[in-house]
C-alpha cells in the first residue's frame, strides 16, 4: 500500500508541474507568409503510464492513451523541463514546454537493441501524409480493412514525417524528430488507431526519438503550414525559384506535361523499300543476322523466323514489317554485328574506324558504325541514314511543339534510346524541352546475369562486398526478388563512372530520374564491413542528387518524392498516384481480366502495353487511392513552390479509362502535371486530348507554380466541390459531381473547373 501511495504522489505531482499555458508566439520574418492558427493549451502527463492529456478552451482531450504502468525513476524537475527514467524498458523521458509546442524526446539508455512505443493514438479521424495526404474518418469502413493489422514504415510511408489526429474540437499535431527506424501500427478491432513504435538498433549511435505536439484548427490548411514553417525554422525548405538561381534550366519544368517516350527502333517501316528488301536480300547477310538474334538477343530466335516469311511472301504485310524492324533494331546495338565475311564491301571512312578498334567506340559511336555497316550491304534498298527513324522519334517531338505544347519533360526508359537516336535528345533539346533518362542504383544482380541495364555495375565485387545484408545475415533482395540491394554508402564510384560514360558520348541530356532514391525504401546495414544506418542510406541517396545536379547540370527528379529529399530534387513521380497494383491480383497477372494493367511489351518497340492500355479501376482502389472524398493537399500545401509531383509513371492520366476526367480535374485543382506515355502510334491517337488538356493545365501553372498553395476549402458536405488557393489572386473551384454548382454566380456545370485570376474567371471542362 506504501508503493502505490508514493507512486500516486509522484503522479499528482508531476501533473501539477507540467500543466502549463503556452504563450503566443510572435511571427518573425522566417514565418512561412500564411500564418496558421497554432491553438494555446494546457496539458498533463501521467508519468505510470506516459498518458498525455491536453486541454483548450475547456475541452481535454488524450494526446497519448495510457500504456501499460512502467517503474519510475529518477525524476527531475527543471522549470519548464521534467524528466524521468523507465528502468525496466531502459528509457529516459524529457519533456519540454516550449512557446507554442510540447517537445517530447525518448532515448534509450541501453547499448544494445531496444524498442519503445509510444504515443497511441485514437481520435475522429486522422490527416495522414500518405502520398499526396489522406483524411480518414477512424470508422471508414474502406480504411479499416485496408488498414487492418497494417505495420508501415515511417520514413518510407508517409511523404512528410508529421501526422495528425482529429479530436471534437480541435486537432493534434505530431511532427516527428526522428523518422528512421520507426513503424506505425494500426489497430481496427474498433475504430482506427495506432501506435508509434521506434527501435533503437545496437548499430546505430543516435539514441533518441520524439515529437513536436501543436495544437491546430481542424483543417488541412493548419496543419501543414504547421509543418511548413517547421522546415523554415529548420532551414530545410528551399523554393523552385531559388533552385532555378543555382539551375535555369528547372524553369522549363513550369507549365511542362511529363511524358514518358518510347521507341527503340534504329531503323523504322518508313526507311525501307520493302519489295526490294524481299528480293535484294543478301543471303550473308540474314544468315548472319539470324545467328545474333538466336544468340545475342533476348527473345531473338522467335525473331530470326521473319527473315525465312520475307523472302516467300508476295506481299511483306505489317506483322512481318514489324518483326524485321525489331530485328534489325536488335542487332544494330551490338558490339558482335560486324562480321569481316559478311561486310566485305564498305567505304573508307567506316574501315578506318573498324581498323581503330571497335572495342575503343562508345554507345553511340558502334551503333552510328552498325547503320554504316547495313547501309553499305543494302545501298538504296534503304534511305539514307540520316533519315532513319525519324518518322518515329524527331518527327514526333516536332509535332508536340508546332501543337503549342511549350514546355515538356521528356523521359526515357533508359539511356540506350539516347544512344540509339542522338538526334531525338538533341531535337528536344534544341525545341527549350527537357529530356532525361530513367536510372538505378537500388538493385544489382549477379555479375553476367543481369535483366536489365540499370542492375548492371562494371564492378563485379560490388555484388559481394556492397550489397545490404539484414539483422539476420541475410542479403536483401533487389527488385521483384532479383538480385540484391545496392548499399548507397558505396555506389558513388560506379554513379560516377557511369553517368561519364553515358553523356561524355555527347548526349545532350539536362534531366535525371533517379529511381526509388525519395521512396524512403531505406534499409540499416548488417555487414560487418560496411556497416549503414538507415539515417546514412539517406544521406548517400542525397549525396548523389545532388552530384547530378552540381557536376552535371541535371534538372533532377525522382520517384517517390519523400521529402527528406526536398532540397534536392524539381520533381517527383508517384506522390500523387503511387504503384498499387502489385496489391491486386487480377491487375498485377491474371491476363483475362478487364483490370490486367498490360505487360512490359510491345511489339513495335514503342510504348508497352503496361503504359498503354486503358482499364477500369475496382472501386476500393479507387477509393483508397484516386476518391477526393478522401484525398487532401497536405504535400502541396508545404510544397507547391518547391517540388512539381505528378503520378507514378504506371498511371498516367489517360491509364484508368472510368477516372480520365476526375484526374484531368484533379491535376489543375492540385496544380499536378499531366503524365502521358509517348510513341508515334499514342501521340496520335490521343494527340487532340493530350494537347487540349496540356494547354489547358499549363496556363494556370505557369502561375501556380510560383505560388504557396495558401488556402484548400471543402465547398459542399459531400466533398465533390472543393477548391484551392495559390497567392492571393489564383484560386480554382473543382466541381466532381455530375450536376451543375453555382460558386457566387459562377455556374460550374457537372465535372468541370472554374479558375479564377484575378478579376478573369474561366471555365474548363475536360474532353470526356
């Protein structure tokens, strides 16, 4: 009885000590121009079970509900910071009253692996930063199922380290100090709630976790420029136009469609004179040609049958066309394609470079020596080489700015197409675009056998003595389960040697996409030689960012989008639709369903099925990942003048056939980039949608996106009328019902948008 006595002492007392009034905070210059409305409040804390209870305006709600009764020691009290010890969990507590926040740091005392959870949360609903940010009611069916048992992973789940939590009257603000090696996990018996859980890992030196608690009103709009004048105070937010001081170039992103372009064909349809391939055709020449493809090339053997079809068919019809072009296009990249029995006629110029040595020429240069090559065995058969492919590359970006389409970001699945067709980067740079190539640094597989490009290091010990081994000893794999992980702490040498090998080519690249490197996939590092916390992957990952764009000029982007990367990077790919049909299994394999979202093929070289098909969407998939009911600006509210998001490139605009105009909505009212995926063949069948749309979303862009988003309203309790601020002059009002809304005398018919600068006032209804 004597124990509990003074347990109940100590509590009594501490929870006179701690209550405290926060004082109001005076604005100074490093405040973010959109003042918030941080709350004053009174609040206690139960030492036993670290209950945390705040209380404004006579209304007490829990920060924190009880955990289970801890042992207490060790208690310190100094004026506006007390302290005490959990012996048993081997925890130390500080809590500091600051002007306008609580500060809460808990470190562990132990010099091996510990864990603590703390807070637990409960509350009306939650406004989470998943992605671009979510609203999520605690009894929403929809998210209890999805959320159930869920465990994610701080750093990699939640686009900005903060989230809040909604009680009767006001909201509660949890800015996270420290995201790595942190979960949270949810519990949906009941309503939704969850728990903060962070390890401390023997491996890692910094020993502490904790929070920042605000009181905010219970908008979107308090609770991120909560966060937002949080970076400024920190000094880590750094706008578009002081990025573009340092990089001109990033303004040729504002107003600028993102588009993947697709096309790997050296030589195309339009190139040839067909009737008298089928009858000129050197017998050398496709013998030797089908030997590459049946040893050389994936998938080739299937290919080399094209040859035998051309020469016994009266007509070449397109299937066949079609498979010579893949062939040539195939072989035409190969080191092994000249052959000094097959090429025994060629000109001076293309045997003096043969005579120099064929292992000494870089991509472009073989591949400009392969056309040579095919040039001098077919002679007129063929147009001249300077004309090849051009009907499916220059041609097409030509296109895309006489249609008015000033700015662009142009991507390439990889840097082999650069090599291909120098003249497309060079074309889209000449026309004020910006082009990049798509790069990895996440995966490497083993030495010899690589699926693709970016897996593949000129390091062969890299596979051994630099890839991530877990708490258990076993290496991680790498993406889809190949290969391993890539430890970032030690690929600087081969990031380095392979982006002087890809542009000292000449390529005139001014753009760079990393992948995953602002996912927040990070992983600690059990390698006893190369030991890595979570906290120095990150920091690797921004190292490299930042190389890109100080050695070489780049324009950088990745995906994800994370904003542990936000100084480093102009856009991101994903924080606003992320990958999600991996969760389902008629998207992800089964092939007679309506929902398969295609393969990673196409049969012309140009865009893949995956891109380019269009399908519905299972409406819990919509709900958790498209509905504005629940999708809220939390990112853009921070980050609209500092990093353009768009979707993940598995879901462009026009990909989910029943949501096109939603998103075409959605893209002006968040100020998102359209995504399309671009081959001759897609451009023209989307050109007069693609080109309206872009047009339409560029000329509010282009002033957006120097704006803060300042304001983001709910217009209608059903939330399909809702709209956003950008300055003081620019707003939009989007209407996703079906029925016609009248916004002050602005009639906004069903599925459309009003944009209003200034005293102009514009209505915009997307092409169905």
């Amino acid at each position: 009885m004597k124990k509990v006595i003074s347990i109940m002492l100590v509590t009594t007392i501490l929870t006179s000590i701690l209550a405290g009034c926060m004082n109001e905070k005076v604005n100074t210059d490093r405040e973010v121009k959109s003042g918030t409305n941080k709350l004053d409040f009174n609040f206690s804390v139960d030492p036993e079970t670290l209950a945390f209870e705040v209380e404004h305006n006579g209304t007490t709600e829990k920060a924190s509900e009880p955990l289970d009764k801890m042992k207490v020691s060790n208690l310190k009290d100094k004026g506006d910071k007390i302290g005490w010890d959990y012996v048993d969990q081997g925890i130390e507590v500080a809590i500091e009253k600051k002007d306008k926040y609580v500060d809460v740091t808990l470190k562990s005392l132990e010099n091996k692996d510990n864990k603590f959870a703390w807070p637990k949360v409960k509350g009306d609903g939650y406004m989470l930063p998943l992605n671009q940010g979510k609203y999520i009611p605690s009894d929403d069916s929809i998210w209890k199922e999805y959320l159930s048992e869920e465990k994610m992973k701080v750093i990699e789940a939640l686009s900005m380290p903060f989230f809040a939590v909604d009680k009767s009257d006001y909201s509660l603000v949890y800015i996270i100090k420290n995201p790595y090696n942190s979960e949270i996990v949810y519990n949906t018996e009941k309503d939704i709630e969850f728990t903060y859980t962070h390890e401390f890992p023997e491996i890692n030196k910094e020993k502490e976790y904790g929070f920042r608690i605000y009181l905010t009103k219970k908008n979107p709009v308090d609770v991120a420029k909560t966060y937002k004048n949080y970076l400024v105070e920190q000094g880590n937010f750094k706008s578009l136009e002081d990025k573009a001081k340092e990089n001109s170039n990033i303004k040729k992103l504002y107003g600028a469609p993102h588009a993947y372009f697709w096309d790997r064909t050296v030589i195309s349809e339009e190139n040839i004179k067909w009737a008298q391939l089928r009858d000129n055709f050197p017998k050398k020449l496709k013998l030797w040609i089908q030997k590459l493809l049946t040893t050389k090339v994936e998938d080739g053997s299937e290919l080399s049958s094209a040859f035998e079809d051309l020469v016994s068919l009266d007509y070449v019809d397109k299937y066949t066309k079609n498979r010579i072009i893949k062939s040539l296009s195939a072989v035409l990249q190969l080191k092994e394609f000249y052959n000094p029995e097959v090429f025994t006629n060629i000109d001076k110029e293309t045997q003096d470079t043969i005579n120099n040595g064929i292992e000494s020429l870089n991509s472009v240069e073989l591949i400009a020596l392969n056309k040579r090559l095919l040039k001098n065995m077919l002679g007129d058969v063929v147009d001249p080489i300077e004309k090849w492919a051009d009907s499916n590359t220059v041609d097409v970006i030509k296109d895309i700015k006489e249609s008015g389409l000033e700015n662009m970001w142009i991507g390439l699945d990889d840097w082999q197409v650069g090599f291909i067709k120098p003249e497309l980067v060079k074309e889209a740079e000449e026309l004020g675009y910006l082009i990049g190539t798509y790069d990895s640094y996440h995966s490497i597989h083993k030495p010899g056998e690589e699926k693709w490009e970016t897996a593949k290091f000129n390091d062969p010990s890299l596979y051994e003595n630099a890839t991530v081994t877990d708490k258990d000893g076993n290496k991680i794999e790498g993406f889809q389960g190949v290969g391993r992980k890539l430890n970032p702490t030690l690929a600087m040498p081969s990031v380095k040697e392979r982006l002087t090998a890809i542009l000292t080519t000449g390529l005139a690249f001014n753009s760079w996409f990393l992948d995953t490197d602002g996912t927040g996939e990070v992983f600690d590092d059990y390698s006893p030689e190369h030991i890595t916390t979570e906290k120095e992957d990150i920091q690797a990952r921004i190292k490299r960012m930042e190389y890109l764009q100080k050695e070489w000029g780049m324009v950088v982007g990745t995906e994800g989008g994370n904003d542990f990367a936000n100084k480093s990077i102009a856009f991101a790919h994903g924080i606003e639709t992320p990958s999600f049909s991996w969760m389902d299994e008629d998207m992800k394999n089964n092939k007679d369903s309506e929902y398969y979202v295609g393969r990673y093929y196409s049969s012309t070289g140009g865009v893949p099925e995956l891109f380019s098909k269009q399908i519905p969407i299972k409406d819990k998939y919509k709900k958790l990942f498209l509905d504005s009911y629940y999708t809220i600006p939390l990112y853009k509210l921070v980050y609209n003048d500092s990093v353009i998001t768009t979707h993940w490139w598995g879901w462009g605009t026009l990909k989910f056939e029943d949501e096109k105009t939603n998103r075409m909505l959605y893209e002006i009212l968040y100020n998102v980039p359209p995504l399309y995926h671009i081959d001759k063949h897609e451009w023209k069948k989307h050109k007069e949608t693609i080109v309206s749309h872009s047009k339409a979303w560029a000329n509010f862009s282009k002033k957006a996106i120097k704006e803060e988003m300042t304001d983001f309203k709910i217009i209608t309790d059903d939330r399909l009328v809702q709209m956003t601020e950008y300055g003081e002059e620019l707003s939009v009002v989007a209407n996703f019902s079906e029925d016609e809304f009248n916004f002050q005398g602005s009639k906004i018919p069903g599925k459309s948008l009003l944009i209003i600068d200034g005293d102009n006032k514009t209505i915009y209804s997307p092409a169905k």
